[in-house]
C-alpha cells in the first residue's frame, strides 16, 4: 500500500471483509442519525458473516468490515503514519509526527502526537507503541505485517526508537502501519490471538456506537486529537458481493464504497450528477501459479499462457487496463523504474508461438485439442472466491482463451474466509485477483510477489502471505537479500534490473491488467472526497478521506 515496504499480507482487490447480506434497507435511510452528532454516511462493504469482533490483527472480523487490512490501522485503531500509494511520497504523520532513520538505517526514531487520547479517556504514549510492537513479537501469529525488529524502547512520553539488526528503511511501509493497541486494556489480555475485542478503545476519529449482525455504526469521536470529524458517523453495511454493492450505490441506499462497477459511466456515474466512480492504477494483477504443481511448474506452459492471452480481451472484461511492460510492473507509474534494456519490452498476443512453446517442449495435442504429455492433459484449476463477480469475469476469458492454444482451465470457487487458508497453504494450482497491494516502488513488488526468502513448502501456511507461487530461485534468493544493504542508487538499481530479468524470464506470475483501488461515491450528502482532479488519497473508505468529508450545506 505504501511508500518503501509493501505490507507483507495480501489483499483480495475487492475487499475481503466480514459481513452478512442486507435486507429491508428502508430502515436504514443514509440520512438517519443513529449517534445523535449528525449525518450518518452509508458505507456499502462484502463478505458471509457478521461477528461483533474488533480485533485488528485477526481475520475475518467486523474490522475487516471497514475495508481495513488485517493488522493495519483503520478507523478506530491508528497507525504511525498513513502511506500514500495514489500521491507517491505524500505520507501522512499520524500517530507519529516525524520520524528519521539513523545508524545506515538500522535505528528509526519516532516522535508521537501530543495529547492524543483514548476514547475511554485514557492518554496515549510511546509505551502503548512499544507495547504493541512487543505484543506482535511476543505473537508472531498476529504479526501478519511481517515485522522485525531488534529491540523497541520508549525515550520519554513522545518518543519511540526501534532498531535493527540490517538496514531496514525498505520495510518502512510494513512498520509504521501496524494498528496502535492500548497497553492498560490489551496488557491484561492473556492471549490477544482468541480476543474478540467486542467493544474496541482506539485512538481513532470514530467508535463503535450499534452493532447488529446486519450493519454497525461507528460513530464521531467528539475528543479526537485530530478535531472531530464533521460527519456524525458512518455505518458499515455488509453485501453478499459485488453486484449487492452497486445495487445500493445506484439505488441511493449506499453513499460510499470501495467496490468494482462494471461498466460505470452506464450503471453509475450516468445515473446522477452526484455519483462518481474512480480507480486510481496502483497495482497489478492477472494469472498467479503454484510453481510446484504441474502443469504450472513447466515454464514451457507459463511462457504459452503468456503468449496466447490477449490481456486487452482479459482486461475488457472488468473496464481494466491490460498489462503492457514484461516487468509486470504497473504502467505508466513504474516507467522510470524499467531497465533500460526492458523499457520496450512489452507482451506480445501471438497463438502460433505459444503453442509453439509446447511442441518444442515435447508436448503433443490430443484428439480431444488439448495437448498432453507423458500421458497428461495440460489442465489446471483457477481458485477465487464466488462472490467476486469481477475475478469470475476475468476467469471465464481465461478459460476461453486457454481452450484456444489447447491448454484447459476450470474454475474452483471458494469462499471469502476461505481464500487466504487455500492460498496460504499452496492448497491451489492457480488464482487470480489475489494481488499484493500496492507499493511505489518496484523492489517491494517483486519482493512481495517472488522473495524466495519467504518460501515455504506446500502445507506449511505462508506466514505473511508472500511468494504464494512459492517461488524459490537461489540467483533471486541472493539477490533480495543484497538489495536492502545496498548504499547507492547505482547498486540497487542494479540489483533491481537482475530481478527484473528474474521476472520476465522465469514469470512466476503472469500479469495480464492492472487494477485500481477503486471508489464509489455520492456527493449529494457530502463533498470532500478525492478524485482524478484531486488525487489527494485513495477514494475507498477509509479514515484520511473521511476526516475530510463536510456535508453539504441545505
């Protein structure tokens, strides 16, 4: 998501999140105020089930709800800082007012807000930052950001210094975006792993004010350090999937979003002069393989499928914009990143060389038109949850297109809790939609995606859900391990270019679009939020934007 370290956790690009179908949503009008402080703001999410759970660092909970990343700070748990990865190099202070690296990146010093409180009324201070870090190193299943650290210490109220044991400034991102827990309520926690956190104490611009197992409020902080927000609140309201979503953005059941529309001008934005939808590119995204499963561990049949997809065709099918550049790195924002000897470098759709691939590599077509080889058909599954209406889309152009250069794709949906286990696990031959999230730089990508210091074996779950390919290239291995101790920008550009080469060459993952992180809302309530004109941050809900939302005046 952010400026240096990508998080080291994935993140389904329609928003895993924990919720329950709606019905009956006159009840639920978005100008009703549930907290008695003003205009509440209808927030349309996804998921199964609805469970009163605000623990950050678990899955599946109502924090996910609120589009949240699992382990990341929100709109009731904060973090240091909130990275910007629409207006690259724009991080925002947040819990943290400023912060330096010393000691050749080994020492990061933070200086805290002053005045900060609990919504219980409680103070904040540098021994709630340190008792956090403690608790995801004392709980490494918590740790779903990957953090390392060597030693974390309080130097005063306000100041917190943590070091390390190598240069660690790349990992930047995955640091300081941790949610901030408070010491005097979660100290007495025996195990934070099984604590639901029912009723949450943050630091945060909001708090939980109802919960019903078919929406939740949270409600203005009157005491927010920040000055409380103008809005009086928002309620979170959980759809079975994608089409739920856009039904109650276009109906006026919904103010605000973070879900795909197909088609937008048409189903959406052209029904109102007050909506709008927009999808910043901040990733990529396309056909992930296990690499130790066959067929997908044959190159000759990676190198086909990227021959023989045409990514416009793939792309076409969710209104995203193909994948140009054989880096995989997302265009045009990557473009100076590009090697040199790559930056023309682009896919190229030719059928005839992607069968060709086969044949050279001993495969022979059947008389059913799939080729075949020591008895076996070329035939894989692609695994995503069935709610997404998005991915299935992109999905079924696969197998279309698969069938055409006689390599045969099924579809294996699952659900939303299930994903990450599946994945995780290399319980998988192949998924799509799955995507990192983003990162401006391309190290962090790449590391992210094919780091094989983060290789486990099929059954042993991937900790921080990185390298699910399971990628595991000792050249690479090498060669991301050499990066972060790299002193000039003539080193690691150098490193970065060999990995590059890794990447087009080996393709542990063929990207075929990019995708945004998309917003959906409506200006008839309030006005505030970003936008292609005004790209101050992402437009799905979260807590930056909603802090400067401001309600439209009668």
């Amino acid at each position: 998501m952010h400026n240096g370290r990508i998080p080291r956790w994935r993140k389904l690009i329609s928003v895993a999140v924990a919720g329950a179908m709606i019905t009956g949503l006159a009840a639920c009008s978005s100008g009703s105020n549930a907290s008695g402080d003003g205009l509440i703001l209808n927030v349309a999410s996804q998921s199964d089930s609805l469970t009163q759970a605000f623990n950050p660092y678990l899955p599946n909970t109502a924090e996910g709800a609120t589009f949240t990343s699992q382990g990341s700070g929100g709109f009731i748990y904060e973090p240091l800082v909130q990275i910007n990865n629409v207006k690259i190099g724009d991080d925002i202070p947040w819990l943290a007012k400023s912060w330096k690296w010393s000691n050749g990146n080994k020492t990061l010093t933070l200086d805290l807000q002053h005045g900060v409180k609990w919504t219980d009324g409680k103070p904040f201070s540098a021994d709630d930052v340190v008792f956090t870090y403690d608790m995801l190193k004392k709980f490494p299943a918590l740790n779903v950001g990957g953090i390392t650290f060597d030693t974390i210490k309080a130097d005063g109220p306000n100041t917190v210094v943590m070091t390390f044991t190598t240069p660690s400034e790349i990992n930047f991102t995955s640091i300081v975006s941790a949610a901030i827990v408070s010491k005097h309520i979660w100290g007495q926690v025996k195990d934070p792993t099984k604590y639901a956190d029912k009723k949450p104490v943050g630091t945060g611009p909001f708090e939980l004010s109802t919960f019903s197992p078919q929406s939740f409020v949270l409600k203005a902080n009157k005491d927010y350090w920040q000055g409380a927000p103008t809005i009086g609140g928002l309620r979170f309201i959980p759809y079975k999937d994608n089409q739920g979503q856009t039904n109650a953005l276009v109906q006026g059941q919904a103010d605000w979003g973070g879900t795909y529309i197909a088609d937008a001008e048409k189903t959406y934005t052209s029904k109102s002069p007050n909506n709008h939808y927009w999808a910043p590119v901040v990733g990529q995204d396309g056909l992930i393989p296990n690499l130790e499963k066959w067929p997908l561990s044959d190159i000759a049949v990676r190198r086909a499928i990227s021959l023989g997809v045409d990514r416009k065709q793939v792309g076409a099918a969710t209104d995203s914009p193909p994948a140009t550049n054989q880096t995989g790195l997302p265009m045009p924002a990557f473009a100076p990143e590009v090697a040199p000897q790559y930056k023309n470098l682009d896919f190229k759709y030719d059928k005839a060389a992607a069968e060709k691939q086969l044949t050279d590599a001993g495969y022979t077509k059947g008389s059913d038109g799939y080729y075949q080889k020591d008895g076996k058909r070329v035939e894989f599954s692609v695994s995503f949850p069935a709610s997404y209406t998005d991915i299935a889309a992109r999905a079924q152009v696969l197998v279309s297109q698969l069938k055409d250069i006689g390599i045969k794709l099924d579809i294996d949906t699952t659900s939303v809790n299930d994903i990450n286990k599946i994945t995780g696990t290399g319980q998988f031959e192949s998924t799509i939609g799955y995507p990192v999230g983003p990162a401006p730089r391309a190290f962090n990508i790449y590391q992210a995606m094919m780091d094989p210091n983060q290789y486990y074996p099929i059954g042993t779950m991937t900790p921080t859900f990185e390298n699910i390919e399971r990628f595991n290239d000792p050249t690479a291995k090498k060669l991301f391990n050499e990066y972060p101790l790299a002193t000039t920008d003539a080193e690691r550009s150098k490193i970065l270019a060999q990995l590059e080469g890794i990447w087009i060459d080996q393709l542990p993952m063929i990207v075929m679009f990019y995708w945004g992180n998309y917003g959906d809302w409506s200006t008839a309530k309030v006005t505030g939020f970003p936008s292609q004109s005004n790209p101050y941050f992402a437009p799905y809900p979260n807590p930056v934007v909603a802090m400067h939302l401001k309600p439209v005046s009668k």
